[in-house]
C-alpha cells in the first residue's frame, strides 16, 4: 500500500490506518455492543459523551458516529452500525469538511459567545444530511458560563440535531451536562492488543519488525494507539525502513530488558559492586538512569503480580526472561521485600528527576537497595535478640532459596544491630557485596525480669461477655460506641485480653481498632482483637429483637388480649413486659393500662 497521497503528500501512520467504521476500531467493543443494540432498536440518544486518555480514539469514534448517523446509499437510507460501503456523506465526515457535521475545539473556543452562535444555529435544518451534528472536542475547556448556556438546548434539542462530546478530562464537566448525555468511556488499549495492530500494519507497509520491537513500543504508547503509531512511524525512519530492536532502545532510551532483570538480580542478593557497573554499563550506552530505575519499578511489580495471579506471565507482551525470570523470583521473595522495594523505587525516582545530578543520585538509590536487602524489619531484629537466634534463616528476603549467589549472608546478630543502631563494621571483602554490621563484642546473656510475670493477665475490671462491653460504655457515657457493639458485634469467644468477633455487613471499617483501644483504657490492659470467618453468636439487638417478637406473637395467641383487640378496632400491641413473678406477663403501653387503642395509619 502507498503512503502517499495523490498530491505526494505523505501521510504519517496515525492518520493513514485511522479507523473508518466501527470494525475497526480496536479495544472498544463495549461502547460498539451498546451503539449496535440503540440503533438497531431505534433507541439513538441526543447527546453522547466520549471519555478516555489521549490517542484512545475519541475524535475518530466521534466522527464514524456522525457517519452512522447519517449514512445513505441508494439502498439504505436510515441510520446504521453496519458501515461496510462508503455512503453519501461518509468521506467528507471522515475528513471533516461536511457542511452539516460541525467541529468544535473548545480549547480555543471556550467562551459564551461560541456556544451562543451554537444555539442560533440548531433551529436550521440540516443542508444535505439526515442530522446536524455538533462535535466538541476538549468540552471540559468550555467556561462555566458556556456550560450553562447550552443546558437547556442539550435537554431539549431540535430531532434533527445531535451533540458528541469528547474529553480526557471528565471530572471537570459538569454533572448537570453529564447527566444529559449518554456516557462512554474509552478504555486504554491493552499491550498485546496494540501489538498485534502494530503487526498488522507493518505487514501492509511492508516493513521488517522483530516482536521485541514491537513490545517496546507497545508499552511506550501506553494504552494509546495514535502515541505507539507516531513512534513506530518514527521508529521506521531511525532504522530506514527496518525496526530493530537496538534502534528501538536507543531511540527511546530504553535499556534492555533482559540487563534490567540481571540488575534487579544483582540488587536482591545485595551485589552492590555488580549492580553499580551494569548500571554505569547501561547508562553508556544511551539508558537514562530515571527510565532504568522505572523498568526495575515496573519489573518488581511485575514480580508481584505473578506471585498472585501466576497467569499474568502468560501475556504475549512479555518477553520469555520476563516470563520465566519473573516466576522464579515470585517464587523466591517475599512481600515485604517485594514491598518495601517498591518504596524505595518510587521515592527514588522522585528524587533522580529532582536531582541536578542523576546519575549519582541512582546510583546511591542502588546502594540502599542492596544493603537494605538483608535488612528485616525492627520488629524482628529485636524478636531475634530475645530468641538468641540467628537471622539467617529470618531474612525477609526470601521465602525460598536466594536468587542468585552474590553477597554472602548476614552474619549472626547483624541485622539485628543493625535496627538497633549498633556500631558499623566493615565493607565485604569482595568489593562492598552487601553492606553488613558485624556483631563486635559477645552476646551478653538475657536477664531475667525483676518480677515474675503472669502465666494470664487478669483486666482491671472483668469483661466476661458483649453485655459487660455494653455495661462499660454505658458507664463511661460513650453511647454511639454502645450502640454500635450493640448491633454490630457477633462474639465468637472470649478470654482475659483477647476477643474473637465477627461484624456485621452495617459495622464501621474502624470499629475493631476502636474496641481494642477502649477496651485496653477501660480495662487497664491490653486487648488482641481478631476478626473471625464463624459466624459467632447473634447481636444483643438480634437478640433483644427476637425476644420481643417471640413475647409480642405469645401476646396476641393470648385469648383475653384477642377479645381485647376484637373490642377496640385500630389498638395494637405496643409493647410487653414481665411483671416480678417471672410466670406471669403483663402486657402495657408504659401505664397502669393493659392495653390502650392506637390509632391505625390511614
């Protein structure tokens, strides 16, 4: 196929292989579902409202709308999905130079007076069409006096006058004009489906492509198709008509993916003097040190993914080392290192864009990375100075084997001094492998408390059920969190410090923090609150509820309060009571009476 016009023009990729109708529109196939039904059945709406990230295709979608509304041929002449043959009016919308299909840019036309000269003209037939169609690309720009004039003739437009709007910024239109138009968000364009779009077309230009090239640029295009095609088009005339991979990641100033791998290798098992050369090895051949520390970034989630949802390696976009590398180190690291990681990933970039100099801004970032690969946590730095035991086999690290076989493990104590704020100890000998504290003097021997501590702490005031809970907030005048133990707590069991509960589906997210706070002030010790799977025990107020209707349906099988009720047409049942004698009931309404007439709702 030719890329060049008839007038020698050529035409860049984007605009060449632009969509025509709605087949070929790729990734979108939820709005072209609910467009195909509303035509078929006749139910087109007056407004429609196009949302999505740039290069999704808002303005294309917007135009072969228009087409459908519009289409012609001598055999049909009514609106239609099925644009297969070019009608009357199809080139000249798709071009955009229809007389009756009016484009807007509301970023230079924002004010009242646009939207002013729009009004006066909807009263006018179409010239040549079937509708007048209106586009406004970029709405959101329109000033809020713009929005609020075209209100009333949006809710209530001529029938042969159709508005389309288009915006990547939703948030900012109104929502008295959202709640007039029929809503479509265009979705990002999913990687592996954009490269096999990417492949298609270089088969009609007829240009060699390797699938590495296209996966990098599929993913620099980020869900757009116009951005990938503007960088393959670009892509071509680096390499003069052949993309190679290498030509890609230059022109970008990507690094390779498979070395971005070995780094975050190098980094795991805390090799810094392996890690800073591959680094400084990268940056040499054109990689800025800001997209290296994005792809590690993007790798260690990609680790996290697969660790959950083992199928995600299985996308086409990734490449084999991706693929098989990823699933061993998903294997192999924990969250928390995977985790804390990402942290430090993402301050770290923060800091090299910030940075007057990024290369040793980076740099310092990979060191903190493999040093704090070893590191566990405080807590149990400190659980391992109680226990006398080594860290070795406690490194957050791993769940599994070590990736790879670079720095040696910490020494005994070492991290454990580490959280503490021991003294420093040297750098390994091979050339700062991971930066490490070694114990300096012996482990002195744990002391016993000064006073023996209880097998069972006994709370200060007893607590031996929800009732008690209840009594204590009552007592302490908290009668919102009485309410909401009342109704929302399901006990499963109960011991001196510990509560095991279910909630109700109506309990507040912060209700277990609350209890365990107010039980640990209330009671003079600290209190473990755990949410159970069982289901527990009812609600005082389930409870309560289902001794009342129990003693209400009692009440109304009683023969006397039947003839009671026969007597008085409209009295009901209020209430029910037990006098002291427990076997007998006495059923009042808060008086002397037995029963008082209430009047019944009309």
């Amino acid at each position: 196929m030719d890329t060049r016009t008839p007038d020698s023009a050529y035409r860049v990729l984007a605009r060449k292989y632009r969509p025509q109708n709605f087949n070929d529109l790729i990734g979108q196939e939820p709005m072209v579902r609910t467009l195909t039904n509303a035509f078929e059945t006749g139910r087109i709406a007056q407004a429609w409202m196009l949302t999505g990230v740039r290069g999704v295709g808002k303005t294309t979608t917007a135009r072969i709308l228009a087409r459908a509304l519009n289409y012609k041929t001598a055999e049909i002449d009514k609106a239609t999905i099925d644009l297969s043959v070019a009608g009357e009016h199809c080139q000249a919308i798709m071009e955009g130079r229809h007389v009756d299909v009016i484009e807007m840019d509301a970023a230079s036309h924002t004010g009242i007076d646009d939207i002013r000269e729009i009004i006066e003209q909807v009263r006018y037939r179409p010239v040549s069409a079937r509708y007048k169609v209106y586009i406004i690309d970029e709405v959101h720009m329109l000033s809020n006096q713009a929005f609020n004039g075209l209100l009333k003739t949006l809710e209530e437009p001529p029938p042969h006058v159709k508005f389309i709007f288009a915006t990547t910024e939703i948030r900012k239109v109104p929502i008295t004009v959202l709640s007039r138009c029929q809503r479509f968000d265009l979705r990002r364009i999913d990687t592996s489906v954009l490269i096999r779009h990417l492949h298609k077309i270089a088969e009609l230009e007829v240009i060699a492509v390797d699938d590495t090239s296209l996966s990098m640029i599929a993913r620099a295009g980020e869900g757009s198709v116009r951005d990938s095609l503007s960088i393959f088009d670009q892509a071509i005339a680096h390499g003069a008509g052949r993309v190679e991979a290498e030509a890609v990641r230059s022109m970008l100033g990507l690094a390779d993916r498979a070395r971005i791998i070995d780094l975050f290798e190098m980094l795991m098992r805390g090799d810094v003097a392996s890690a800073l050369r591959e680094f400084r090895a990268q940056y040499d051949v054109g990689a800025d040190p800001s997209v290296v520390l994005t792809d590690l970034a993007d790798f260690n989630h990609l680790v996290t993914r697969i660790r959950f949802t083992p199928d995600v390696a299985d996308d086409i976009s990734l490449s084999e080392d991706e693929r098989t590398r990823g699933r061993d180190f998903a294997e192999k690291l924990s969250i928390r290192v995977l985790s804390r990681t990402w942290q430090m990933l993402l301050k770290g970039i923060a800091e090299v864009d910030s940075s007057s100099r990024p290369v040793q801004a980076a740099e310092m970032l990979m060191i903190r990375l493999a040093h704090a690969a070893d590191l566990p946590t405080l807590d149990e730095a400190l659980k391992a100075l109680e226990e006398g035991g080594s860290l070795a086999s406690q490194s957050p690290r791993s769940d599994g084997p070590r990736p790879g076989n670079g720095g040696p493990p910490m020494t005994h104590g070492s991290a454990a001094a580490s959280a503490i704020g021991a003294p420093r100890g040297s750098i390994g000998s091979n050339g700062g492998a991971t930066m490490r504290l070694v114990e300096q003097a012996p482990r002195p021997e744990p002391v016993a408390p000064p006073h023996p501590v209880a097998e069972e702490a006994v709370p200060a005031v007893p607590v031996n059920s929800i009732q008690d809970i209840i009594a204590l907030a009552e007592k302490q005048r908290d009668m919102q969190f009485k309410i909401l133990v009342k109704n929302c707590v399901r006990l499963v069991s109960l011991k001196p410090g510990r509560l095991e509960i279910n909630l109700t589906e109506t309990a507040p997210k912060t209700l277990l923090t609350d209890l365990s706070q107010k039980l640990s002030d209330w009671t003079g010790m600290r209190w473990m609150i755990s949410l159970s799977r069982e289901a527990g025990a009812a609600t005082i107020h389930e409870t309560e509820t289902a001794k009342r209707d129990s003693m209400l349906s009692d009440a109304r099988a009683d023969p006397d309060v039947a003839a009671i009720l026969a007597k008085f047409p409209g009295a009901k049942i209020i209430n029910v009571r037990m006098a002291a004698p427990p076997e007998q009931a006495d059923i009042a309404t808060g008086g002397d009476d037995t029963l008082a007439p209430v009047e019944e709702d009309d």
